[in-house]
C-alpha cells in the first residue's frame, strides 16, 4: 500500500487465505481502468462435458474486458513449493493439483458454462487467459535463470508480491499478461459491449423471485373458499329476517348471499324471483343456481328482461323500436310490467331477492313489491352506493332493516387498498386478504399507444405469467360501440371475445338465459355491464380521466380482480392511481 511516499511491502507474512484474496482484489481493482469488470469468489455448478454429472467450480477472481476478454486469477496464500515429480505444496502442505491447473480448469468451466447461454451464441469464443497470485512470495526469490515454476508454470503467469507492491507495478503485470494470452490476436473473440452485459448477467446477476400470477391464482382458491364459507354463515344468521336491506362494499359476498338465499328458499318451497339490473350477472347467476333443488322455483331476471317476459305474457309491451331510445328503458318497459301485473295475478312470489340495488329506481322497488304473494312475504334488496353507476342509490330510503358487510373478501389486499381511494359508499372498508404487489399501474396516452400497452400485457400475461386466457377479462371504461379496444380485437397472439356483443359493438340483445359460453379466449367488456361479477385477471382500459361518477366507475372495475389487476391509464388519470 502507498502511504505518501513510503511503500509498505506485503511479503511473507500474508498467510491467511483470506486475507490474501482481499489484497489481491484491493491492488486489482486500483490497477484497471473502468472498462474492466473484476468479479470475486465466483463460483458455480455445472457439467464439465455434455450429458455428464454437474460438478461445483470456483474462481477467486475473474476479470473481463470488451477487448481483451477473460482472465481468471487463482490465489495462494503462503509459500509455495514444488518437487522433481511435480507435486505442489502449500507451506508444507500438499495439493492435489497445482494452482496453474487449478486455474486453467476454472478457466475452460467458466467458459463453457458462459457460451452455453442462449443469450451468447452471438458473441463466439471469447479471448481468454488464467494467471495465479501468489502474495507471499518474490519470484525473485527464484534461482538465476529460471523463467518456469514447471511445464504448464509460466513464471509471466505469477502475480507476486513485488508486482503488488505499487498501482504501477500492478498494472504493467496485468498489461504484460495480455500480451501474453493474446499474442498475435488469431485466437479468441472480443468480447464486446453486448457481451459484457451478458458476463455481468451471468456473474453478477440481479433477480427478485416471486410466484407467477398462474400460480398467484391456484393459491387465492383457499382464501376464496373461505369467503364462501362466510357468507353462508351469514345466510344462516340472517335466514330469520324476512324483509331486508344488505349493505357493503364491493367483494363483501353480496352476490355469494342472494344465490345462498335463493337455494334455501327455493328449497322450502318458496317460488323465488331473484332480480338484478346486469345482464351478465343474471347469466352468472342463473349458472350458478342451475343446479339447486328448487320445488317452489328460481327465476333469475334482470329487471328489464323481467318487464319484457311479463309484459310479452300479457300483450302490454308495445313493439320493441329501432333505435331503442331511453325511454324505453326509463318508461316504457316498467310500464308494461305494471300492467302485466294488473292482468296476471297469479304471477306472484314468495320471495324476491334483488342484487345491484343500488342501480334500481324508486319506482322499480314499488312494482317488485306488488310481485309478492302477500307484502309480508320475503323481500331482500343487497346493494353499494360505491356502486352506484346510473342513477343515486334510493335503497335506503325503503325503509327495510338494515345489515351491514364491512370486509372485502374477494380482492388482494393491495388491490382493495388502491380501490378504497375511489370508494363513495356508506360504510368503511376493510380488507380480509393482506397480498400486496398485486397491481401495475401502466401510463400511455389515448389510441395507439394505449392498444399497444394492451398488447403488451396480455403477452406478459399469457405467456411470461402463463395465466390461461380465459382467465383474464379486458374491460374498458367506455363502451363497445365506442372501443377501439373491441375494434381491433386481436393483440399479437391474444384475440378478445364477447359473444353477447356484434363486430360493430352493439348488444346482440340476447336474454340472460340466451348468452352462449365464451370460448377458451381473453373476454372483453365494458366496466358497465361486468358490474357484480369478478374474474382472476382484470386489465382496465379506455379510462376516461372526467366525468360523472367517475370514481365510481373505477371502483367497480378495480374490484372485479381476484388475483391481479393492471390499470392501464392516461397521464392525467394515473397521477391519482400513484
């Protein structure tokens, strides 16, 4: 070491291995200029030969340059000694093999292990060296006029002390072993820039393992069993209660509740009607109650499609125009249904359960009301003014018993955090689940580079994270006939499916019983019309940045994700993700 201008001589007393690596890797690293990469203790396990057994190698340092390529360096401490048959010792101890084999081997594993990479068949066989430090030790301390401590011992090969003395002595050892190992430059490649990035990936990787989202979605499986196992703990506490309001967050189980509801009531006998507002949700509903044992019956309707097969029964619904204007919606179809149920008395209930509450109109409430058997009869209402889309949540106003949910049960913990920032509704929310890292928000400007963002997380998705397409559902904040997400459809290999909507985005206005099943590819649909369902893999897209009810709209999609969400949002929308 340099201390002024005094020079302090490591000599023999350096006999600590240990200590011996750390000095050599001290002058190294103050003898190479910043082209060079030094990598100390490398080791690695691997096949010597192909097909043959994986053997564990080692180097104490090795040093890589674009230009001049590989030097691997093996260190003894101690003082080295060798015999007329050729047998090494290290301070009186003997060796297996000597330090210039040592490094040699080290050398040609290193260097089949490195150009067996997929990433390096591009950079050929790279220029290569070994050398052996020996800090105990002068060479000087040789007899006149030897140049070789052996055959395969070149003594040019020998870091010793006295070239470890200064930086200068150093680096005019390290600049004659390149002359050495390079010669007239005919063998070896350099390396180059590219490849020291793959030498830097290989010897000083940089990785933080975690679990595929594939796998992400096998392990949520129990947390989600558990929530059903909740809710049905919760049927069995309210079953009592005849008229009923249910008040939560999204992924509070409302949903889960009114289908457990429906088989117990069904099942006693009660002819039940459940009612919500989305027509995918009263297919997922329908699927989900296909299979109970109903004596007294489920009917499972949206309120509109209640209004046409009741007004249809009794020839009060008028011919269906086209276009279909809002009125439509708004008056003329629950006028039909009060006239259907003046003229059919025997349609009547047992029970009526409503999920989405909260996007019925007061009026609405009323019609369902003179649908029951008698007014005692069981009447539930499940809703979220978080949720409240349409129109303002009037289900408070009915006058019903109140029951309130307060945990969200269905999305990570992360993902329920993110989504709590938008939530307008009337209760605190509370998140069972505690995952984090379960959302990416992803910034890109209206258009092509929003498709082209898409494109690029349904390709992470499907093929780096391995979830099967069917799993994930692209659903975008504007509608189909507006989407240029629907428009194009497919993104590289992945290709969108709705079967319920036509090329051009309009509803094909098939009833809820009437939607085929989607086939085995990634769903697309507005936030809008997948209200009230979930799926494990939700990317949001075509979010707009203003509007009314805005919040509400980006809760409700947020909350639709089991295991993974990906917001794909303009620059001025995704400050407030952030």
């Amino acid at each position: 070491m340099v201390v002024g201008r005094a020079v302090v001589r490591y000599g023999p007393d350096v006999t600590d291995g240990l200590r011996a690596e750390q000095l050599v890797e001290e002058r190294l690293r103050a003898a190479i200029d910043p082209a060079w990469r030094l990598y100390p203790n490398v080791r690695w396990t691997g096949a010597e030969r192909p097909g043959g057994p994986p053997r564990d190698g080692e180097a104490d340092i090795v040093l890589v340059h674009p230009e001049h390529g590989l030097l691997v360096i093996e260190t003894k401490a101690g003082t080295p000694a060798r015999d007329s048959q050729g047998r090494w010792s290290m301070g009186g101890i003997a060796l297996d093999r000597s330090p210039f084999e040592q490094a040699m081997k080290s050398k040609h594993e290193l260097v089949r292990q490195l150009t067996a990479l997929p990433d390096w068949q591009a950079h050929g066989q790279p220029r290569t060296g070994h050398a052996v430090a020996l800090p105990s030790v002068d060479l000087a301390s040789l007899a006149r006029g030897h140049t070789l401590l052996g055959p395969d011992a070149d003594a040019r090969l020998v870091l010793d002390a006295q070239a470890l003395e200064t930086r200068d002595a150093t680096r005019r050892w390290l600049d004659a072993l390149i002359e050495y190992w390079r010669a007239d430059g005919s063998r070896g490649d350099a390396i180059g820039d590219a490849g020291m990035r793959v030498v830097d990936g290989f010897l000083a990787p940089t990785f933080d393992l975690r679990r595929l989202v594939k796998g992400r979605i096998a392990d949520d499986q129990p947390a989600l069993v558990r929530a059903s196992v909740a809710q049905e703990q919760l049927m069995r506490a309210t079953r009592s209660m005849r008229q009923l309001e249910i008040i939560g967050p999204a992924g509070s189980g409302k949903s889960m509740l009114v289908a457990a509801r429906a088989r117990d009531l069904a099942a006693q006998g009660y002819r039940t009607l459940v009612v919500c507002f989305n027509q995918r949700l009263a297919a997922s509903l329908t699927a989900d109650l296909a299979d109970a044992r109903a004596p007294g019956g489920i009917d499972v309707r949206t309120f509109h499609r209640l209004c046409e097969v009741l007004g249809t029964q009794a020839t009060t619904l008028p011919r269906r125009p086209d276009p279909i204007p809002q009125t439509w919606w708004e008056e003329t179809l629950p006028g039909a249904l009060a006239a259907a149920i003046e003229q059919l008395p025997d349609e009547r209930y047992h029970a009526i359960l409503v999920d989405e509450g909260q996007d019925l109109a007061r009026p609405w409430f009323t019609l369902l009301r003179r649908l029951l058997q008698d007014p005692d009869d069981v009447f539930w209402v499940v809703h979220d003014p978080g949720q409240a889309l349409r129109t303002d949540d009037v289900v408070g106003q009915l006058g019903l018993p109140r029951y309130e949910l307060f945990e969200n049960l269905r999305n990570p913990g992360s993902v329920a955090r993110l989504a709590s920032r938008f939530y307008r509704g009337a209760t605190d929310v509370f998140p069972a689940r505690e995952e984090v890292g379960r959302h990416r928000i992803q910034v890109a400007e209206p258009g092509a580079p929003t498709l082209e963002r898409l494109r690029t997380e349904l390709h992470r998705l499907v093929h780096d994270e391995q979830v099967a397409p069917w799993r994930i559902a692209v659903l975008s904040g504007v509608s189909a006939t507006q989407s240029a997400v629907w428009t194009q459809r497919r993104f590289g290999n992945a290709v969108l499916c709705n079967e319920a909507l036509e090329d051009d985005g309009r509803s094909k206005g098939l009833a809820s019983d009437e939607l085929p099943e989607e086939p085995d590819e990634v769903l697309f649909e507005s936030i809008r019309r997948f209200k009230g369902l979930e799926r494990e893999v939700i990317i949001l897209v075509e979010l707009p940045e203003d509007g009314e009810r805005l919040d509400e709209l980006l809760y409700v999609g947020m909350t639709r994700a089991t295991t993974e969400l990906v917001v794909i949002a303009p620059p001025g929308l995704a400050a407030r993700f952030r």
